[in-house]
C-alpha cells in the first residue's frame, strides 16, 4: 500500500486571493459568522490528505504482486530483493495499523527464515540427495493463491443479476375482453395422471378382448358436449369402464382439438380445465 501525505505545517498562503464579494453577500457561514473573503492562514494537518494507491488482501497477495510487477520468477524467486520490498510495505502499515500489520510481520519472519537457509550450505539427506530448496513451500503457496485469485476474477467477471443487470417488469394492461391462459400439454399430463390413479382404484379384473374406435368416441364426446357450455375435463371421463376406455376417450379428444371441433381452456393457473364445443350447432 503507497500512501501520499500532505507535509506538515502546510498553509495556504499561496492560493489566489478570491475576488472581491459583490454586495456584501458571504462566501460562507463560521460558526454561525458571515465569512467575506477566503482566509490566508488556514493549517493543513500532515494527515489530513491520504490517498491509498494500493490495497492487498494479505501477505500473499502482495508477495504476488511484488513478483509479477518485476517480472521475476516465480519458481525462482530473489529473496534479498522482495524481502527488502516486503519489510518497506510493512512498516508503512505497522505505523498506521498494528493488527492488520501482525499477519504481513509473520510472512516477514518466514521470509527472513528463507533467506538465512538459503545462505547456509545444502545439507544432503541420508539417501544422499540434495535437500529441497527452502522456498519451495512459499513457491507452492503462491501458485496456489495465485490459481484461486484468477479463478476468483473469473467468477467475478460474470454477470450478476443486482450488480451489473437487472430484471425488468413492465405493467400491461388487461383488456376490455378476457383472455383465457393456454392450456399447456403439462396441465393436460397432470390431469391425466390424476385420471389414471382414480381408475387404478376402482379397476375390474376381467380378462376380455375389447375393440374400441375413436372416431366412436370422438362421437360420444361431441354428444356429451352439445347443450352445455362447459363440461368439466375430468367430467369426461368414467373411471368404471376401466382403463382402455379411459385412454381412447383420452385420445379421442386429443383429435378433436386437434380437429378444432372442440376447444379445452383454463380460468387461470392451476383452475379446473374445462372442454366446450368449438362451433354452434345448427
């Protein structure tokens, strides 16, 4: 984090007198007193003016980005030089703020540790190889934040619904004329599901070999419909006859709508669906 501060003691005295005031009229209000002309002695306190250029998230965000501004390795990291730029930043913010400077002190101990086994000679193991590199730990801590940070900026940059768009509504006046909702082929599924559970329930078993037309059924429907503005969609149906009628019956009016002999409409979402003759009858 860079900071800018104003220097201690500064005035104004350099600032260009303000023009004469017309009328009397004040510039400002000083505890309640009319203000005539801009004064010449104001004192600027040395930390009134502070401008944060920038800002890290821990210690090893700003490790990243001490790395990344230089272009150095990352697998092969300058200890003496980030180090010698880490401690600068944290005692920049060790005098402004002691807590937040605690986790950024703990990587500069770690780091100062790193530097100190890196001037040691290697030390072999017992199978005789070489030791790790001392910084292979901070190396694959780094790799690590770096993934979840890019990852993280990823995830960011997608649209969000409140932060970068918004849902629009628009009021559209019903008119005069009520129009009914379609009925989907889900409402249609439902309601023949709820069908085929109650014929479940009182089903025969009777072993017999039935022939059922639809256009004969199709024909019971229309009959069933003449005279009546509305019949009920379930109203249709008798769940007596057993499960093949159900499903001819079914079908026979499915080929009537398809036919527009017949029209199946719904009050509302989730209302009773109701059949009615799509044409008068001479």
């Amino acid at each position: 984090m860079s900071t800018l501060s104003a220097d201690s003691g500064s005035d104004v005295g350099d600032i260009a007198v303000m023009p004469e005031v017309v009328d009397q009229v004040a510039l400002a209000r000083l505890y309640g007193e009319p203000l005539f002309a801009m004064p010449q002695d104001l004192y600027i306190p040395p930390d009134a003016l502070e401008v944060f250029l920038e800002a890290f998230e821990g210690p090893l965000d700003l490790l990243l980005y001490l790395i990344r501004k230089q272009n150095f390795n990352i697998l092969d990291i300058p200890m003496l030089s980030v180090t010698k730029q880490y401690l600068v930043y944290v005692e920049q913010i060790r005098k402004r703020n002691l807590e937040l400077a605690a986790e950024y002190l703990l990587m500069a101990a770690m780091l100062i540790e790193i530097k100190s086994r890196m001037l040691l000679p290697p030390k072999k193991t017992a199978e005789g190889e070489e030791a790790e590199d001392p910084r292979a730990e901070l190396v694959r801590r780094l790799l690590e934040y770096e993934q979840m940070k890019l990852a993280a900026a990823r995830l960011n940059a997608i649209p969000q619904y409140g932060r970068d768009f918004l849902k629009a509504n628009a009021h559209i006046e019903q008119s005069l004329q009520p129009r009914f909702p379609d009925v989907s082929l889900t409402d249609l599924q439902e309601a023949w599901r709820d069908i085929m559970k109650r014929a479940r329930l009182v089903q025969h078993h009777k072993i017999s070999r039935e022939e059922l037309s639809v256009r004969e059924h199709m024909s019971i429907v229309l009959k069933r419909l003449q005279g009546q503005r509305f019949v009920g969609f379930e109203d249709l149906f008798d769940a007596s006859q057993g499960a093949p009628v159900l499903v001819v019956t079914f079908i026979a009016l499915l080929e009537l709508a398809k036919e527009t002999l017949i029209e199946i409409t719904q009050a509302e979402a989730f209302a009773p669906i109701y059949v009615r003759l799509a044409y008068s009858p001479s």
